[in-house]
C-alpha cells in the first residue's frame, strides 16, 4: 500500500486516466473527489461488502430451504411407503 500526505485541492494520478483529488479535510472525514474513465467502477468498499455479504446470506437460505426441501420430499416419500 502506498501512503501518501495530500492537502485539500491536491490531486493523485492512478495511470494516465485516473485523478484523485482531496476536496477538503474536516474532523470527520475526508472528502475525496475521483476523475475517472467511465469504464471504470469506483465502490465504497464497505457498500461492496456489505452486498457480497448480503448475497452469501441469500444463497446459504436457499441452499437451506433447498436441503429442507429435499429431506421433507424424502421423508414424504418413506412415510407414504409404509
């Protein structure tokens, strides 16, 4: 990871065609603005996160109700042989 100091209305350059520039620094945050091809997606990362944790959830439900599904389906099918 590079770490860098940057004052507000201070840029960065990611390759020929990516600008990040320091908006304005505040007690509570920073303010970053980013130039960027639109091509490129740009995500906070905890909205990323937070999604991609949200899908493994929505899986792992299906994949359950899935298996109960599949074990009432097998239970159904020994009860009415009896």
């Amino acid at each position: 990871m590079l770490v860098l100091t940057r004052r507000a209305n201070e840029s960065i350059l990611i390759g020929d065609d990516i600008t990040v520039t320091i908006l304005g620094v505040t007690p509570g945050g920073v303010r970053v603005g980013i130039d960027a091809p639109q091509d490129k997606r740009i995500n906070r990362a905890e909205i990323v996160l937070a999604v991609s944790d949200e899908n493994q959830g929505a899986v792992q439900s299906s994949n359950d109700d899935d298996a109960e599904n599949a074990l009432r389906s097998a239970l159904g099918r020994i009860a009415g042989s009896d």
